[in-house]
C-alpha cells in the first residue's frame, strides 16, 4: 500500500510542485555569520551526496534539510569551506539550567536546531522543522510525558492523499486549552519552518516507506531522540518520566528572494 502511494505522489507530480515553494536559502539563522556559504542550484542528475561527497551530512544539516527535498532546481546552501560545517552544532555544548536534569532538551526555534542534553553536557543534537506562521510552535518550559514510536495524526493527511500524516518516533510535550496536543517527531526536513506547530526531526526511513525516497535511509534522527528519551523502541502509546524541554527564540520568516 504505501509503495502504491509513493508511485501515485511521484505521478501527481508532488514532488515537483515543493521545489517551486521557499527553500533554505530563503532564511537566515544567527550562525550564519561564522560560516561563509553561496546559494547554489542542484542540476539534473545532481544530488547531496554527488555535490557534496561523504560531507552531505553535514551540509544537510547545515541546510536543515533531508535529501529528499535536494531536487533538480532546489537552491541549497553550500559552504564555502566544509571544513567549517563538520559536525554542524550551532547549539551550545554547555547548558547550565540543564545541570541537574539526567535529561534536557532545548529547541533553538531561531536556529531551527534541537539538542539533548545530560546534566547540562550536551550529548545529541539535531536540526528541525518548527511551525510555520499561523502555526508557530510555543515557546517556553514544557515537560515531554508521552512517547508513541507509531503515532499518526488525527488532523493532517499526507499530502495528495487522505492518509493520515505518519509521525514516527513521538514524544508529546504540551496540550493547549483547546486540546491541540504538540509533539517532537519523525518528518521530512525542507530546510525552514513548515509544520502545523509540532516539531519535525529527520526520518528517512518513513520518506523511504511513504515517498519512495531515498532509496537508502541513513539519517533517522527522530529515532535516535526517542530512544535517547524512552530507553527502547517501544510501539504502543505509553506515559514516560517527564523530560525538561525549553523552547527558546523566534522561528525564521523568508527574506526577499536571492541573497
């Protein structure tokens, strides 16, 4: 079934329609001014790790984007030194309000940047997806007390079809008065804020089962957060010890187009 619907968003044309929205060269993040870098156009043919080599990693995280939305006219940011983006970490490796919490997580929305922490030493981080406008994440202190490795969501379909969105490797970290809960899970990465107000990491293998792309899943940083946060990789829906999590800044708006 989701190979199925993978063909059918390929012949809807879905993935051509994204490359004419914004791209990553549309924003600015505050570590921009320590790394020097030139938009650049992905040619036909062309992907991270053609362009890039064994540093494509780092670039898509510098990027804060997954290789499914390096398309043919995608413009992405490239470094002018990789050196520079060699384990991208705009987070700071010292927290001190995380001192003594076995577990932290501070979302950067400015930075678009996660990180997880262990008595304030910082020991994962991540880039992500936050709210886009009209849907912006909250900032603030929040708990994460609920973890669902399979969760779906009740309000959102995949796009092009009426399946509900996958939102693998949740974590649940506030439920609003009128009941809207937000959740730290699996998605694709566009490289700026785009979700409904929830928190989007990387996972390449729900783009893999859904999309068709890419054809070999490496970068699955919503699992490696849910195991850091749950222990296992436990399925079913279940309450955890609360985690501390401070969200922090103001999500990116998109400057006049070009650089």
């Amino acid at each position: 079934m989701h190979t199925i619907v993978a063909v059918l968003l390929a012949i809807l044309g879905v993935v051509p329609a994204l490359a004419l929205a914004a791209t990553p060269c549309d924003y600015a993040f505050p570590s921009d001014s320590t790394i020097a870098w030139d938009c650049v156009r992905m040619e036909k043919g062309m992907t991270l790790e053609s362009r890039f080599g064994f540093a494509w990693v780092d670039v898509a995280r510098f990027n804060r984007m997954d290789r499914r939305h390096a398309w043919p006219g995608a413009r992405v940011r490239a470094p002018r030194d990789l050196a520079q983006v060699a384990g991208f970490e705009p987070l700071p490796r010292h927290h001190a309000p995380a001192d003594s919490a076995t577990r932290f997580v501070l979302i950067d929305l400015g930075e678009q940047f996660l990180g997880a922490y262990e008595h304030g030493r910082l020991v994962h981080s991540f880039p992500i997806a936050s709210g886009r406008p009209g849907h912006e994440t909250p900032s603030g202190e929040f708990r994460i007390d609920v973890a669902d490795a399979r969760h779906a969501s009740s309000r959102y379909p995949m796009e092009g079809t009426s399946i509900p969105y996958p939102m693998h490797w949740a974590l649940r970290f506030h439920c609003s008065r009128s009941g809207v809960a937000y959740w730290i899970h699996g998605r694709d990465l566009p490289g700026y804020p785009a979700s409904h107000g929830c928190v989007g990491l990387t996972d390449e293998s729900m783009q893999r089962r859904y999309y068709g792309r890419p054809a070999e899943p490496r970068v699955d940083d919503a699992r490696r957060l849910f195991e850091w946060a749950v222990g296992d990789s436990t399925r079913g829906w279940k309450a955890i010890a609360p985690i501390p999590l401070r969200i922090v800044g103001k999500a990116p708006l998109p400057r006049a187009a070009g650089r």
